[in-house]
C-alpha cells in the first residue's frame, strides 16, 4: 500500500490535513494535477477540486466524496487513489496502457471533501467552527452529539437539496433537512455549476457504509466497480432533492459506491480494508471509457 503524501496511519483525516496535501501534490506532481476551489463554504473553508489529466479530454469523470459529513474516511481514500495515479503517471502502464495516455483521453474531477465544514463538525464537534452564528445553530441541532453528524454546517443534508423531488422541510438537523428551497446551499450551487460547465461523462458518489453500489441504470459502469469491489448492486429508488435524481434527470451518467460497513464515521482500520478494493479504480474507469 504505497503512500508518500497521504499519511495513512493518520486516524481522523481532518481538513487541515486535506488542504496540506493537496498542497504538495500541486508542488510535487505540477506537471500532472491542478486544483481550483468550486466554492467558499458558510464557515470560509475551500471545497478543493483536484484536476487530474488533460482537461480538453473528450471524457470527463467527476468523483466526489464526504457530502455526508461523517463519511470522512473516504477522503483519505480518494486522496491515496489519486496519489497512487500520479506516483505511476510517467512510469507505469496499467492494463497495457501508459498511464498518461489514459489521463490524456479521460479527465478526472476530483473533490475528496465536498462538505468540509460538516467534516470538522463531525470530527472536532464546535471546536473548529469559526462563525459565531454558524456555532450556535450547530450547538442548539447537536446538543453536544456531534461524531454522527451527516449535514453541512447549517444544518442542511446536501444530498436532499437538489430540484428534483425537493419536499420543504425547514427544520435544521444534523440529517435529512432539505433546505429552505432547492440549491439554498453553496455546496449544491457549486457542484451544478461544475456539472454545467465541463459536462460530465459521469459521476460516481463515494458515501458510506454498506459496501454496496446504488444505480439507476445497470451500465458498463456499475458492472466495473462491481466487479472490482464485490460489492452487490441494488437498483436506486431514488430519494426527495437527491443529487443522482438530479443527475439522472440531467441525463448524466452516475453511480453512488457505499463503501464500509458499520456506522460512519467507521473505524479507520477499514481503510486498509477498502484500500485494496478500491486502489485501481480511477484507472479502470479510465480504460472503461476509453474501450467504449
Ligand atoms: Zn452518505
């Protein structure tokens, strides 16, 4: 298991950790990966998008992680599977291709941490809140429970969000709060605005836990991550403001992976675990959409 930047052995991935390394990914690999900042959250933190390969290439493939607050071990994931790219980049070939012919034909839109201000809530509890009016509402919804926590810092479940089925629910908790109306969040703005501007070939959602795989159509996608997790596939009835309803209604190619099992945030041995499963996965879904 091979990480130079990425600190496996760190327990609780925080976002200070994420924005270190992004950091020196932009310093060691600057030839290979770029990043940009889709937006500013309530609390002032950045939502990073790592740009990994040639961005005028035909096929474009968003990944994004930690919508879900407490979902947090999926961003040291994602970090080590795009590490792992870029340590191979001008080395390697994988499956018979050269690693940097796949990333010059299929483009990778990274975001590990989509909602870092719910991730700091759910890892730090108050401690790490710098709004003052932000703290408070997150102390009334949390009464001291924070580990479990899934919204963003205002109390609104960004996976409920979306135009989409959206049914009003303006009760602020730490789960299942749609919002005052759709795309009421920074985050949600942020993510359609990118979906309309590079036009995703896909969008795969790592959330937590079940080790399964949610679809709306069984493609050659879902097979692929199927076959290389064995994880079981479950057709998505969809849910009230979800993004994949809002995807499918885009008519953009997505599927949810559900890694871990247990309760989130899960032990962090299961990264190990998960590791192995997922490590080639960025490249695989290149090839997938090179072959097609
Ligand atoms: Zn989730």
């Amino acid at each position: 298991m091979g990480s130079g930047i990425v600190n496996i052995y760190n327990k609780k991935y925080s976002y200070e950790d994420l924005s270190h390394d992004i950091k020196r990914f932009l310093v060691d690999y600057k030839d290979i990966v770029s990043a940009g900042i889709i937006a500013k959250t309530s609390d002032g933190n950045n939502i990073y998008c790592i740009r990994l390969g040639n961005t005028k290439a035909e096929k474009r493939v968003i990944i994004q992680a930690a919508m879900h607050a407490r979902e947090w071990l999926n961003t040291q994931l994602i970090m080590m599977m795009t590490e792992h790219c870029l340590r191979f980049y001008y080395s390697a070939s994988f499956e018979g291709i050269k690693y940097n012919e796949l990333f010059d034909k299929v483009c990778f839109y990274i975001i590990p941490m989509f909602n870092p201000d719910g991730v700091n809530i759910s890892q730090y509890g108050l401690k790490r809140i710098r709004n003052n009016i932000l703290k408070g509402q997150v102390r009334c919804i949390g009464r001291g429970r924070y580990r479990r926590w899934k919204a963003n810092a205002e109390g609104v479940d960004l996976n409920r969000n979306y135009e989409k089925g959206f049914t009003k629910n303006y009760l602020r908790s730490a789960s299942e709060c749609s919002g005052d109306c759709p795309y009421s969040e920074k985050e949600t703005r942020a993510f359609i605005k990118l979906v309309d501007s590079i036009k995703p070939t896909a969008v795969i959602n790592y959330h937590e836990t079940g080790r399964i795989i949610y679809f709306k159509e069984f493609s050659k996608l879902t097979k692929l991550i199927s076959a290389e997790t064995g994880y079981h596939c479950k057709y998505d009835k969809g849910a009230n403001g979800s993004l994949g309803d809002w995807l499918s209604m885009k008519n953009v190619e997505w599927v949810t992976i559900e890694t871990c099992i247990g309760r989130a945030p899960v032990n962090h041995l299961q990264l190990y675990y998960e590791w192995k499963l997922h490590k080639n996965m960025i490249q695989k879904i290149a090839k997938l959409y090179i072959d097609v």
